[in-house]
C-alpha cells in the first residue's frame, strides 16, 4: 500500500499501482482514501493540494457528523471542491427516535444475512443509500485530478466506496480486498483518532 505519512490523518493512502484484470494497473495519484480530516496540519494541507495535486474531496459522513465536527482545514481551500455523499441514513439528532431507528437498522442488517450481520451492514450502505453511494463513485469518475474519499474512519464506507470504484476499474478482486484490509494494520491509531 502507498500509504501518506500526514500529521492530522492517520488512515491516508493512494490506491495507485494496483493490479488490474488485463495487467494494467490503477493510475497512482488518482484516488486517495482517508480517515477524518478535521485535524490536518498546515503542512498536510500543502502536502495534499500542492504536492499531490488535491481537487475533490468526496465526505461520506452523516450531515450530523459534519455539523458535530465542523469544517475541515481543507474546506478553506478554493482550488479544492468538496462534495458530500452520506452513505449512511439520514437520523437527525441523538433522541430516542434516533436510537430506535438505529436499533431498527441494526435488526434489518441481520436479517439480510443473519449468518453475517457483517456483510448485511456492508450491503445496508447500497440498498439504503444507492443514490448516495452511486454519487460518490461518480464523483471519483468525473474528476479529472486527484480525488479523495473520507469518512470518520476511512474504513467501512470509504472502505465500500473504494472497492466500487476500484470493481468499476477492473482491479482484481484479490488485490480490491487486500486494499480493504490494509486499514485494519492502523486500527489502534484509528481508533485512538475516533475517541478524541
């Protein structure tokens, strides 16, 4: 993995050099994913846009989390466009309307595979929110720099984004999941992030 060494983001890699089915391989400095970018430094700032050549940055968290989080150092950037894809339903606030409907979610994802509730949330993602998911694929698609791909973690929905867009490319599934996986090496560090 090409993972990029940032001092606000722990999760950070490009997704270049992968192998693709006809022996190609996937474009490096096309496709980044990330963990939260609300603690970016200055210099990872730079790092990204004027080193790496930054254009999209395409947030797949809930607009609650947006709110709770605030901008994120590259918001201030113009030369960078932000669009948002929250792959996750829509709650509202932290009410007990909330928490049932959180519960419901948790009931419908083991039904769908009740041996595995795992793969039952993964698939919650495009059949809750396919016009979402779809967008945020698209967004990889049309841009014609760098895009990057975030969420709180950098590791389910962005996980899920990326290996759509990566199926989309033709990389082979093997090297797709091995990409998916390389998050769970920094899990500590992610996690470390997610309770601050």
């Amino acid at each position: 993995m090409a993972w990029i060494e940032l001092d606000g983001a722990v999760n950070v890699r490009d997704v270049g050099g992968l192998p693709a089915a006809d022996g190609g391989e996937t474009v490096p400095g096309r496709l980044l994913r990330a963990d939260n970018l609300q603690e970016l430094s200055p210099t990872d700032v730079t790092r990204l846009v004027r080193d790496i050549g930054l254009t999209t940055v395409i947030d797949l968290r809930s607009s609650a989390e947006l709110a709770s989080e605030g901008p994120t150092p590259l918001d201030a950037i113009a030369s960078v466009r932000h669009v948002h894809h929250p792959v996750i339903p829509e709650l509202g606030s932290a009410t007990d309307v909330a928490a049932e409907a959180l519960l419901l979610k948790e009931e419908q994802q083991q039904s769908r595979f009740p041996a595995d509730p795992t793969c039952g949330h993964y698939l919650g993602y495009l059949e809750d929110r396919p016009e979402q998911v779809v967008g945020a694929v698209r967004s990889i698609a049309r841009d014609e720099g760098v895009a990057l791909v975030h969420c709180a973690a950098g590791k389910d929905r962005t996980g899920v984004v990326v290996a759509l867009a990566l199926t989309a490319a033709d990389v082979r599934p093997e090297a797709v999941v091995a990409d998916y996986a390389a998050s769970g090496e920094l899990i500590e560090a992610i996690l470390g992030r997610l309770r601050r």
